[in-house]
C-alpha cells in the first residue's frame, strides 16, 4: 500500500523500551515494567458507578458535539477556580484524551513547514501529531545541570520566522519538575514578543507533591487570546483507559477544533462523560488520597535509587517520574536500559528517549505497581548497579 506521505513523513513512532521488553520477553510476568507512565489504582468507585448509572438510563445516544453541557460547566468552574483560567463552558471542548486534544490543536494552527518547538526533554508523543499535520518539531534543551528549568535565552535563539508554537509539558514528563511563577512569566514575555500560541499540556497538573504549585501559562497577562490549555482525567483520577479529556482554546480557534474532532470522533462517548462530571464535581479528598499513594511511591524509589551506586535523583515535585541522574556511570542511558532489562528482568526508560537533552538519564514509573512490586523492581536495580560497579566495564 502506498501511504499518504503525509504520515510517513518525519521521524517512525517509536514506542521506547515497552516495545523491546515485548519483543524480548513477551508477557512473562516476571518482567518488572516501570517505563509506561500508566496508574495503578483503580478508578474510584463513584466515578465508575456514574457511568454506569448512566449507561443503564440510557445515555447511550449523539448528544453535545462539544461536549456535555454539564460536563463543560463543571469543567469552566474548575478551570476558573483551579487554574485562574478566563473560561466559560463555550471555551470547552471536551476530548478522548489529552492525545485527542493536542492531536486536533496541531491539526487546527500548523500549516506545511511550521517550526513548533519542544522543551526537551520532552514528550515524545507530541512528535507524531507535528510530523502528520505539516508542522517541523524544533528541540531546545532545559538547562540539564539547573534542575531542568527552562532556557529562555536558547528558546529565543531558535526563533525563526516558521516558529508558530512553544509546547510547554508542566509539570514535565519526564523530569517531575514544576515550573515556577518566573520561568512560566518569561516565557509569557517571550511567546507575546514573537507573537506565538503555547500549547501547555497540564495532563499532571493535580499530582503535586508537598508544596508544590502548579501554576496554568495560560492566566498570566495577555496569555488568553494564545494558549490552548490541555487537560484529562487520565492521570489524575486512574481513567487512563476511560479515554477523556479537555482543552480550552481561544474563541477564535474553536471552530477549526470543532471541524476537526466532529469528523474525526463526532463527540466523546456520552456516558463517559457521566463518570468524568461525578470526578470534577465529586469530593477532593478522591483525588487527595489517590496522589497520597503515589507520593508513598514516589519516596519509596527516590530512597532506593540514591543508595543505588552511580545513581542520584532529585525527588520530584509532581508527575508519577523519578528522573534518575546514571552519568557516573559513564555508560549511555540506552545501553543501560537494555542492559537492566537483560540482566535485572526490569524495564526502565533511557532518558534519550525524551531527546538527547534526556542523556545520562533513566525515567522510572513509580506509579504502575504494586507496592511489593516495586520494592522487588528496587532490589533487582539496586543488584544491577552494585554488580555494575563491581565490573570494570
Ligand atoms: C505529558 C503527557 N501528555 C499527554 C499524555 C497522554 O494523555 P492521554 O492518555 O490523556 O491522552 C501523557 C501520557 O503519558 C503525557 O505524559
């Protein structure tokens, strides 16, 4: 067959280490998996329950292309409240996701040969949606030896006259790191300087850490008329297979989006949207006790990897990612993932799979477990290092 260059062009999808453990060892259960970013708790009963009420009355039929109406109103109160956004439910679009929101932004502003750049490391899922709509990814580093903050003198330098958009991941997949009020106000600056839209993807917006602050790019001054705010219930709320999620874009972007996910999806599956209205409007202390665990997570592995030798990592402040620092080891991130999966039975993601700027790095899921499972995940790596230094490599 021949395909659409359209697609072929760019770069091939690469689905990172998940891919290798499967070509390497299948399904066998003994394989620890910490590369997929996938939570482990089950969605909370009230939400399951919401849907289902709702698929039993009956809710099975077309409804609100954009979305439900009661579902955009919770969302508008939320993003108002939470985000400090300027919204109301007419600057919702409700989606299959974060993916399914990003997918049909690109789709609505990139024409052939837009330069959209990409903090790296970065997401590489973002690549795909660039490539297929015209668009050419463009990567600038976060400073790696300054806890990954963003390098506004680099992203300015790589400024051109095709740049149409910044993508900004906060907090960031894969470092765990929150941007601060500072680095999000210059970058403001900048994007209002050059005049160019931000997409901030905020999938991890509500797993923060102890003081952590998540603060939305998209309500500082000026920042309205561009940025599209993208959020889901997928990490959140444990909905990663529920599929829904939302934006919130200019007035004046809505009709291309609209175009786009009317013919792609027609809408979100309506009684889904029944179990994401009862998670936004449910109690907080369902979301609060869902992050508790992955925080109890989060500090059981930061501990085990910095006794690991040639291991440092920084605890981060959100996301369900320790961002482990393997340069002592002076062996490429890659090399040691396949390694660890050899020899540890263990899967964990090299860091240059987010870019080069993710070099002498690994990413570890600390999410997607059980507790036992982890604590085994963390013995076998710890093995795997004190055996690596044993061993003049
Ligand atoms: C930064 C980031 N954006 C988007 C997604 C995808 O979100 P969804 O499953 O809601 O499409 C992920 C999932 O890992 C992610 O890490």
């Amino acid at each position: 067959m021949k395909i659409a260059k359209r697609i072929m062009q760019g770069s091939e999808k690469n689905y990172g280490m998940f891919d290798k453990a499967a070509r390497r060892f299948g399904n066998d259960p003994d394989v620890i998996h910490l590369e997929l970013g996938k939570p482990f708790s089950d969605t909370p009963l009230s939400i399951k329950q919401a849907a289902a009420d709702a698929l039993m009355r009956g809710d099975v039929h077309y409804s609100d292309f954009q979305g439900l109406r009661e579902l955009r109103e919770a969302l508008a109160e939320k993003l108002v409240r939470q985000n400090k956004l300027d919204v109301t439910a007419d600057d919702v679009l409700v989606t299959n996701g974060l993916t399914h929101a990003s997918f049909a932004s690109f789709f609505a502003l990139v024409d052939e040969g837009d330069e959209v750049i990409m903090l790296a490391p970065y997401y590489p899922q973002h690549i795909g949606k660039i490539e297929m709509a015209g668009g050419v990814p463009v990567f600038v580093d976060l400073k790696k030896d300054d806890d990954f903050s963003i390098d506004i003198a680099a992203i300015e330098a790589s400024i051109t006259k095709r740049t149409k958009i910044i993508v900004l991941v906060n907090p960031s997949n894969p470092t765990g790191r929150v941007h601060t009020r500072e680095e999000l106000q210059q970058l403001a600056d900048l994007a209002i300087r050059h005049d160019l839209v931000v997409f901030a993807d905020e999938v991890y917006e509500d797993i923060l850490y102890g003081e952590a602050q998540h603060i939305s790019i998209g309500a500082l001054p000026g920042m309205k008329a561009r940025t599209v705010s993208m959020y889901a219930f997928t990490k959140s709320y444990a909905m990663d297979g529920w599929r829904i999620g939302y934006l919130t874009a200019p007035a004046d972007m809505m009709p291309a989006l609209m175009k786009i996910t009317t013919s792609d999806v027609t809408h979100v599956n309506t009684f889904i949207q029944a179990g994401a209205l009862a998670a936004i409007t449910g109690p907080k202390h369902i979301l609060d006790d869902l992050i508790e665990i992955d925080r109890k997570k989060r500090d059981v592995v930061v501990d085990a990897l910095n006794r690991m030798p040639g291991v440092r990592c920084t605890l981060p402040a959100a996301t369900m990612y320790a961002f482990a620092d393997i340069r002592a080891t002076g062996i490429a991130s890659q090399t040691l993932a396949e390694m660890i999966l050899e020899s540890a039975r263990v899967v964990v993601e090299s860091g240059s799979f987010y870019g080069t700027a993710g070099e002498g790095f690994l990413r570890v899921c600390f999410s997607g477990n059980a507790q036992e499972t982890l604590i085994e995940g963390m013995r076998r790596l710890d093995a795997f290092f004190t055996d690596l230094q044993r061993t003049p490599q």
